[in-house]
C-alpha cells in the first residue's frame, strides 16, 4: 500500500513534535529545580504548620539547591490553600504541606474543589507531634482537676479558640468537649498563630494546639498549660500532666504533617523531592529543632509516598467517622 507524500510527512512531522514535546518534559524533569520552589502551608503564619513548613524548606532547599519560598494561603481550614496546590501546574514547582485537615476537609465541606487522594501525589511524611490544652495566663483553675470542674460549672461562658472546622485545634476541641461532657464557645481563626495571639492577650480563653505553636510561649510564662493531651507526660513539658493521669480517657491526639505535589507530578521529581525530604527528617540538626519544639520527626522509612498514602487512607477512615459522628459539617 503506497502512503501518499502528504500522509507521510504528516505522520512524521508528528511524531517528531511529539517526540520534541516528551523530551522536554524530560529534560525538564531532569533539570528540576531549576527555578525557586513554593511550598504551600495552608494556615496562617505564626502557627505549628508554619513553624514546621519553614524548618523543611529551609532544609530541602539546601538539598535541592533552589530557593523553596512559603506561601500562607489560608482559611476554610486549609481547603483554600490546598485548592491552589491541586489546580498548580504538576511540575515540582508547587507543593503542599498539610495535617489532619487533609484527611477532614473531605467530610467537613460538602463543595470542596478537589480531592484529597485523586489530585494530588503524595511525597512522604514529614512529623508527628503531641497536642496540648493551654489556657490565657489568669485563667482561673489552679491545675488540671480544678480546670475540669470549673468547664462543667462555667462551660456557657467559656471562649475555646480553633483554626477552623476540621482542623487539628478543632478535633482536640471537639474530642475535649465530647469526654467532659461539655460545650464551649468555639471561636474559628485562619491557623492556631493568630489563635494564640489572642489567648495572650485574654480575648479568647482556650485552646487545644500543638506543641509546635505554644510550647515557646508556656516556657516564656505568656500562657499556662493545663494538660498534654497524650498518654504520658511530654519530654518538653516535664511538669504538666498527661490527661490520662488526670484520669481522663479518650483525649490522646497525634497530629502529623505530610508533604504533597499536585497529581501528575513526573516520577523523576517526584523521587527528587522525596529524597530531599528524606534526607531532612534524617538531618540532625532539623531533629534537634523539631525537639525543642516538642515534636519529632519520622523515620526515613516513613518520609516516602507509600508510607503518606498509607497515613491519609487511615485519617480519612477513622476521623470522618468521628466527626460524622458528632455531626460536624462546615457548610
Ligand atoms: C496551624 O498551623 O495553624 C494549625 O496546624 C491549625 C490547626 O489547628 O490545625
């Protein structure tokens, strides 16, 4: 069968664009970074996330030799910033540091943009951390068990901060309120940063957080604590009780933050950007920053994609059921 002139060049002069656009991709791979990397942290600055996010970029940047800047786009609890992630372009570029309210926001917001599975490629985790209950400095109680009865007796006129619907402060709240028996006055912030910034000026009076954004300002006398929400007692906060030593069950939360690019992301960087993290949660001085406050980091072997798909899955399965069960619903 004779193809004529015109088929011909046709058909070649397409396999070579598409061969010319293929090895871009690749080459492009293989050149990645070649330009300044964003890291989205989805809540505001001032927060354990933001604390965390710019210990790895300043980390990963050194590793892969291009600028990684922080981005804060927040509010809706991280579904805003996360939305920016999924919709970036899959190149390496654009990434996503995030926690629990990965997992939540999909039961939380009945219109969320994306999905967190499906949209997006998951680069290793990156921490897990204690959270705590901290009070503004002249909150009345005197300790743990006095804090207890004084929310049964004065739970209507009691301020309990969060960083929004589904988010890390939200659960522990809402995990406090369920094993007490009580219901405070939640008050929604963009990130448990801005939060903070209030309970230490005395206009809000609670909040659960992690260690991440408050053990720096219990240690400065700024705000007291009252519990570690965990089993034992934490190594950075020797003097204050574990909830479950004061006797209170169902109350220990870990919250661990995970690295992400958006879905299509090339495999090449992909294994870039997982190696980078790597060699950052194995970095002995990010260890030695991540204790002071009050979190650790995982091991290597926990830092790779299977191990955060893994992570998510779980999340999604069982904190949905917790919330659903306490018929939370954002909008
Ligand atoms: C933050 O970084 O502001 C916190 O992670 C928000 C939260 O409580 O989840």
């Amino acid at each position: 069968m004779r193809i004529s002139y015109h088929v011909h060049s046709f058909l070649l002069s397409t396999f070579l664009a598409v061969a010319y656009f293929a090895s871009c991709i690749s080459v492009n791979a293989q050149e990645f970074p070649n330009k300044p990397i964003t890291m989205v942290m989805p809540y505001a600055p001032g927060g354990p996330g933001d604390a965390i996010t710019r210990l790895f970029a300043g980390s990963m940047q050194k590793i892969l030799g291009q600028q990684i800047n922080v981005d804060n786009t927040s509010g809706a609890s991280g579904s805003i910033g996360t939305a920016k992630v999924a919709r970036s372009k899959p190149d390496g570029y654009t990434l996503l540091m995030i926690h629990v309210s990965h997992a939540t926001n999909m039961a939380m917001y009945k219109n969320l943009s994306y999905h967190p599975v499906d949209d997006f490629e998951p680069i290793g985790l990156a921490t897990n951390g204690p959270m705590i209950i901290v009070a503004r400095n002249d909150f009345p109680p005197k300790d743990i068990n006095d804090f207890i009865s004084y929310l049964k007796s004065h739970q209507s006129t009691i301020s309990l901060a969060n960083a929004g619907v589904g988010s890390a402060s939200h659960l522990c709240g809402l995990m406090m309120m369920n094993v007490l028996g009580v219901k405070l006055n939640e008050i929604p912030y963009k990130g448990t940063g801005p939060a903070l910034i209030d309970l230490m000026g005395g206009q809000v009076d609670l909040l659960c957080d992690q260690t991440s954004g408050t053990v720096p300002s219990i240690k400065a006398g700024k705000i007291k604590v009252y519990a570690a929400a965990n089993k034992n007692r934490l190594p950075s906060l020797p003097n204050t009780p574990s909830i479950t030593e004061a006797g209170i069950k169902g109350l220990e939360i870990n919250i661990s933050f995970g690295l992400y690019a958006p879905k299509g992301t090339p495999k090449s960087v992909m294994e870039k950007l997982t190696s980078a993290l790597q060699q950052s949660v194995a970095d002995p001085e990010v260890r030695k920053r991540l204790d002071s406050m009050g979190i650790s980091a995982v091991s290597v072997e926990q830092a790779t994609p299977s191990y955060l798909r893994a992570h998510l899955k779980n999340e999604i399965e069982t904190l949905n059921v917790l919330l659903i069960k306490a018929d939370i619903q954002a909008n």
